[in-house]
C-alpha cells in the first residue's frame, strides 16, 4: 500500500482531490507530523507539477488546479499544526502575492505553504497582483514583511515599481521586501533595492527571520 506522502505527490500530479484528503486524513489520523507531509508530500509534488509545466507535460489549467489542491490541503495541515508563534513571542505577519501580469502562481504557493508552517500570518493576494494593491494590502494588514514573486523576465518590473511606491510612501524602513522567481537573482533584487533574494521557500524563510531579527522584531 502506498504512503501518505506518496499519495500526496500522486494527488497533486494528477490533480485528485480526493487523493489528497485522503492522505491528509490518514496521515492525521495514525498521528503522523503535519509538517512532514507538507515537507515530504506535497510540496515534493508540487515541484514535480511545476516540472512537467515547464516541459509541456501539464498546462495551466492543471497547473492551477493542482496549485488549489495542495492550498487546501496545506490549511487542513495547518489547523493541525501547532501555534510556533510563542517561539519568538511575535506572529510574523507577510502579505505575498504574484506580481501583475504573471499567471504562474506555483512557486509563491510553496513559499506562503511553508510561511504559515512557520506560524507566520500569510496574507496571500494570488497572482497577477498590481502593485499598488500589493502596498495597500500591507498597510492595511500591518505586515512586516512583503514578498513578491516573477516567474517572467517582462513582468520583472512589477518588483522594481513595488520598491518605489514602498519608497514614495516612505515604508522601505518599515517592511522588509523579498523577491523571488526564476528569473530574479540577487543583482536584480540590489538593483531594484529590495532587501531579500530568495532561491527557494527554505531559503526565504531564514533570511526574512535574520532580517526580521535584526530590526529587533522578532
């Protein structure tokens, strides 16, 4: 019989909801770590679906689907999980979103799954965010941080004019500002001023905590 991880990657290649409740619900209910199947389950099958996207085996629409299964798999995960704010006595809270333009929603999915695994308070706007709503929502949630991803090399200026309007509202000082995507790089993030480039979700989560740190936040 396969494992719950196993059937977690399955359920998101073959885009199976009910796979996927299943092995949340098993995994769960033999008292098994809700961290580790997001760790070993969904987020290695959401790679994988990124994977074939990028070779033409999956389109969009799957694309999408499998991308709103592993979210509601990653929220029943979470009520499960415990509250790890207490560790710092801070909640983290960041808004995230997929800058205007881009479609491609799969990498800001993992990040935001492994942000509120942290204990962070995700505020997640989806894709194809304008910037200007992606400054608004900040200040209206009091975020402490702001990470946006570009998946496309021509909606890479979204993040560039994210940075000045934080800076002609005069919040730089105020809300760390991450960027990832495949084609951002840590020149692009120095160029356009943004305080964070991350390769990955792991990546990312340990450079906002040190940033965060740092500012005496947390």
């Amino acid at each position: 019989m396969s494992t719950a991880f196993e059937e977690a990657v399955r359920s998101l290649v073959e885009q199976d909801e009910d796979l996927a409740k299943s092995a949340v619900k098993r995994h769960l209910d033999s008292g098994g770590d809700p961290l580790a199947l997001l760790n070993q389950g969904f987020i290695p099958g959401i790679t994988k679906v990124g994977e074939l996207f990028s070779f033409g085996r999956l389109f969009l629409p799957e694309l999408m689907i499998s991308a709103d299964i592993m979210v509601t798999a990653v929220e029943t995960l979470k009520q499960a999980m415990p509250d790890r704010a207490g560790e710092t006595g801070v909640k983290i809270r960041m808004v995230a979103a997929t800058v205007q333009g881009d479609l491609h929603d799969i990498g800001k999915g993992i990040g935001v799954a492994m942000y509120r695994a942290n204990g962070w308070e995700v505020f997640d706007l989806g894709r194809d965010v304008e910037a200007e709503k992606i400054v608004d929502a900040a200040v209206k949630h009091e975020a402490m941080v702001i990470g946006t991803s570009a998946l496309l090399t021509t909606t890479l200026p979204e993040q560039k004019k994210l940075e000045g309007l934080l800076a002609d509202a005069g919040l730089k000082s105020k809300i760390i500002t991450m960027v990832a995507g495949a084609p951002v790089t840590q020149r692009w993030a120095n160029r356009i001023g943004a305080d964070i480039y991350a390769e990955d979700s792991h990546d990312a989560v340990i450079k906002i905590a040190a940033s965060l740190k740092e500012r005496g936040v947390i």
